[in-house]
C-alpha cells in the first residue's frame, strides 16, 4: 500500500495510533510527509511523519530499550560457558 496516494485525515492518525495502544497528540493534519506528535503506552512522546508510523515504526525509546535488553542478554550469554 502505497500510504503516500491515500488522502489521509487527523481523525484516520488518531485511530491507527489507538489500534496500537498509542495516540496521536497532535490537532492538525497536513500530509503524510509532515511530523505529528505521537505517545506509546508507555507515555513516551515523540515527532515522526505519518508516513513512518503507516508502516510500521513506533516509539523509538521502546526500540532503544528493547535493543538495549537484547543487547545485555546477548553479553551476558557469551560470558556463561
């Protein structure tokens, strides 16, 4: 699906955001191109365009945390032998 040709409106951003348990802060929408403010469950809040979120980015500090995690698993198995 090419996100770019759908014309798109806030009330379409803040819906996909609550079918991933987020939501969309901002008030205005302009195009997929222009950043929106947006909160995870976890109440971090971000800029990203729409563009990204359609296709599947979310919160970057949850990212950060789950490659962070992954990241000391990783190390701590390699020092068990």
């Amino acid at each position: 699906m090419d996100t770019a040709t759908i014309k798109h409106t806030i009330e379409d951003m803040q819906q996909f955001a609550l079918s991933k348990g987020w939501k969309c802060l901002s008030e205005t929408y302009t195009n997929t191109n222009i950043h929106l403010n947006w909160e995870c469950s976890k109440g971090h809040i971000w800029k990203s365009i729409p563009n990204n979120i359609l296709r599947g980015s979310g919160c970057p500090i949850c990212a950060n945390k789950i490659n962070h995690e992954r990241l000391i698993l990783m190390n701590k198995s390699k020092k068990v032998k």
